[in-house]
C-alpha cells in the first residue's frame, strides 16, 4: 500500500491544569478504549495513528498528536470522532474542527500544502 499523498494531523495540548487527578484517569482510559476498539484491521479507526504525550507537568501541557490519510473515506469523521472521545468526561470538552492552516500570513509556520491541521478548541 502506497502512502497517503494527503494528510490530517490532529495536535492538542492539554493543560495540566485543567485536567486534575479524576480527569487524566479518564483521558487515560478513552485514550486507550478507542484504540483498542478501532485495532482490527477492518475497522474505520485503524486507519488513524496517535500519540498521547505526557510530559511532567512543569515541562508542558499532555501533547496529543494524530493523523490520518485525507482522502481515506470519512478522515475528517473519523478524526473528529476520535478527539471528541479522547475528552468524553473530561473538563476539557471541546469542539474539534478541521482549519486550513495560513502558510503565507505573518508568523505562519511552515507547512506543504497537501497537509490539513485539525485543532481541538477546548471550551
């Protein structure tokens, strides 16, 4: 199988201090509930890969990275829907939505155009 031409990268921090002890369990638990339940190869899910970074809360907020092929069927579903399940009970309930990042304006990071950002707003 060839890789993806196009991507969706999923990146969240989430703040240490907006997690306390009872809502980093449950991220935890979701965190790897999806994967277990997205692991066979039949399943939508599968085609999605993530990682959870838990630096030391002095050294920065829980870093949640993932990404899947674009133009694979339902990417941007299934991306939403595994953001959304990550922080299922939490206190960092969000909305995730795909943004077209600026890759010409001011301060604008570099970035190919085939990528697309999805960014978890946490309300």
């Amino acid at each position: 199988m060839a890789p993806p031409v196009r991507v969706l990268l999923g990146q969240c921090a989430l703040p240490w201090d907006r997690v306390g002890e009872q809502g980093f369990l449950r991220l935890l638990r979701n965190y790897g509930e999806w994967n277990e339940q997205n692991s066979a190869p039949a399943s939508s899910g599968a085609e999605l890969s993530s990682v959870m970074v838990l630096n030391h809360q002095f050294s920065g907020p829980i870093g949640l990275l993932s990404q899947i092929g674009a133009d694979f069927p339902d990417a941007r579903k299934i991306m939403r829907e595994f953001l959304i399940a990550v922080v299922d009970g939490t206190s960092l309930q969000g909305d995730p939505a795909v943004v077209e990042p600026d890759i010409h304006g001011p301060g604008a990071i570099a970035m190919p155009r085939t990528f697309n950002t999805v960014a978890l707003l946490l309300g």
